[in-house]
C-alpha cells in the first residue's frame, strides 16, 4: 500500500523526502527520484506533468487516497503537500 510506503520512509529515512512541486519536478528530470507520491486532489494538469516525467526518468508513481490536507498531517508540516518525492539513495 503506498501510504504505508510512505510512512515507512518517513519514520525510517525522512532524509530522501522532497516535498513540493518544483523539487519534485527538478529531481525527475535529473533521475534522482525512484518514487513519487500524489495527492488525492492533485491537480490534474500538475498530475499528468509528473506522471510524463515519471515515465521517462522510470519513477514509480503513486497516487494516495489522502489528500493535500491529511497529506500535511501525515508528514507533520505546516502546509498543504500535493506531492511528495523519494530521492534515490
């Protein structure tokens, strides 16, 4: 399950964690990143650009039942988080 996924990166190794459109972005086109995570209300247009990227730079690409709101929750910030990358170790 990729929620679970994701709390195992955030208890374990929050260091790979990139949170925000521009890292995220910036990080998949470098084919830096292995997994990204989407919000449930994403935009749509935001979310078939990551999904683009993630084709070509082979990123796996999930999309959370959460969304932006209990993203924040989630991952203990203080603002809304539309998508969230893992950095490649």
């Amino acid at each position: 399950m990729p929620i679970e996924d994701l709390q195992k990166y955030l208890k374990d190794k929050p260091q790979v964690l990139l949170f925000g459109t521009r890292q995220s972005i910036k990080y998949i086109k470098l084919d830096k990143i292995k997994e990204v995570f989407l919000a449930s209300d994403c935009p749509k247009q935001l979310q078939e650009r990551i999904v683009g990227y993630s084709k070509f730079s082979g990123a796996k690409f999930d999309k959370l039942k959460q969304n932006k709101e209990e993203l924040s929750l989630i991952c203990q910030k203080s603002f809304t988080i539309s998508i969230i990358g893992v950095l490649d170790e």
